[in-house]
C-alpha cells in the first residue's frame, strides 16, 4: 500500500476564507481531468486571516502534481 500525501495551499488575509474555498473547486476539477486515484479535497478555516485548501494523492502521484499544481507544503495524512 503506497503512502498518501496531503498538498496544502496556504492563503492568508481577510479573502483567505473564500479564496481556499474556491481553489478547493480547482483542486476537484484537476482530480477529475487528470484521473487520480484519490479524490480526497477540503479546506480549513485556520482563524479570520488564514486558511488552507489541500489535496490527497499517492506518493505515485505527488511529483507530477506538486510539479503542476506548486502546493505549499505537504504532509503525510493520516485518516
């Protein structure tokens, strides 16, 4: 079983908010034009002045969609 990384996008400002949540509809399209095996997306509000949107994919997939996509940062996730 391959390891899932979570991209994360960072925004910050009073937008924050809506703009994570708008790249979250980005990050789905992506998922669906591409293909991939994972369809896990989502945002999260941080506080009034930072949010992140972020993606799941296999570590097969991480290099290709980092090179595209240019998230952040990244972590292992864990469900």
């Amino acid at each position: 079983m391959s390891r899932k990384i979570k991209l994360i996008w960072d925004f910050r400002g009073p937008a924050s908010e809506k703009t994570a949540e708008h790249h979250e509809i980005h990050l789905k399209e992506y998922i669906a034009i591409e293909k991939l095996p994972i369809n896990i997306t989502g945002f999260k509000i941080i506080n009034e002045m930072h949010a992140t949107a972020f993606m799941v994919v296999t570590d097969e997939n991480m290099i290709p969609v980092r090179d595209a996509l240019k998230p952040h940062r990244g972590e292992i996730f864990e469900e």
